[in-house]
C-alpha cells in the first residue's frame, strides 16, 4: 500500500480543528507544529496575508483515506492556509534516482537527542529538530476532563540515500522506539538541496 505525507499550513489557533475534521474522515493521527508564515508585504497588501503565527498539520496517510482526509481538510473553511500531499514511499528505484532523502523522525519529547546520536553514528552529519505535540484523540488521559496531549519532537535529517538507508536501519534497531506509540519514521525522495551559507 502507497503512503503520503499531508501537510497543511493554518492560521494559529485552526490546527485542531483541521485535524478532529481529518480524524472523523480517517487519518489515524498527526503532529502539529508552530511556525510563522513569510509572505511579502506586496503579497500581505493585496491577499491579507503577511508575517504571522501559523500551525503545520503534518498526517501520514494510506492511499484508501487519502481522497476523504484533504477532502474535510478543505471543507473546514480554514481563514487562510495551504494543504499538499508528498509520496513518502521509498522504493528501491526512488533511492537510485535520488541523490538526498529527508528522514523524519517524530517522537515523544525527549528522545530527538537519542534519536540524532544514532543518526551520527550511522553517518548522518546532523538534523533540525523541531517542537510539536500531538493531537488528541478519544483515548488519551485526562486531567480534570481535559485532553492531555504528548509533547513531540520532529528530526529532521537530509542525507545522502546511500548514508539514509544506515540511518533508517540504526534508528529502527533502537529499543525505546520498539514499543508502541512511540513514534514514527519515514523518508521523502528530496528533489532539490542546496547548502546555504
């Protein structure tokens, strides 16, 4: 079965409604992060948009619920903000074609460090990690009727495929991530790299 990766970019504050319409079409979970949007001031004069606080909805789908999921990811009427779909299947021929992979590692809060030194050993040069927190769900624990949901941490890591392919098996092998809910990892095909700087 074929993976994607849908992310969406809200106004802060939309995140979680976004997410409870995506959940009751099908997808199992997701992360959101915060960020902050870049538009130029010609483009925030005429569309309204500009430098402001934004949530990054990021679900990793499988093909049956693909369509319904960014079908109610659309049709919550979101103020402003964009949604796209990445493939994140890694075929053999993907891996050939292409030079650099982004591995993404998203974990409990706390383990990203864990994760990266893994990573090292297995050859990558280094990663970006980046705060988040998952989204609530019918069985999560409650404090006084309220919803507790789980701090995360995202590693970002782009590496060359042959070193990628090492460092998907080190991160796999490690045994606090073998335990269910701990986590999630997956690799996207990078088409362009560029070191800045």
């Amino acid at each position: 079965m074929k993976n994607y990766l849908l992310m969406a970019v809200v106004q802060k504050g939309e995140g979680e409604r976004v997410m409870k319409a995506m959940r009751e079409s099908g997808a199992k979970g997701g992360t959101i992060c915060f960020a902050r949007g870049t538009a130029s001031s010609s483009i925030l004069s005429v569309l309204g948009l500009g430098e402001s606080m934004k949530e990054v909805i990021m679900s990793l789908l499988g093909e049956d619920d693909l369509e319904s999921v960014l079908s109610s990811c659309i049709s919550t009427r979101s103020k402003k903000g964009v949604a796209f779909i990445m493939d994140a299947n890694m075929s053999e021929d993907k891996a050939m074609n292409n030079e650099w992979q982004l591995i993404e590692v998203i974990v409990e809060k706390g383990y990203s460090e864990d994760v990266m030194a893994h990573a090292r050993k297995a050859g990558a040069s280094g990663g970006t990690i980046v705060n988040a927190h998952g989204t609530a769900s019918e069985e999560d624990a409650k404090f006084f009727g309220i919803s507790i949901v789980p701090e995360k941490e995202i590693l970002m890591i782009v590496a060359e495929s042959d070193v990628a392919e090492k460092v998907v098996d080190a991160i796999r092998e490690m045994e606090c991530l073998k335990k269910k809910g701990m986590g999630i990892l997956f690799t996207i095909p990078v088409r362009n790299f560029v070191s800045l700087g």
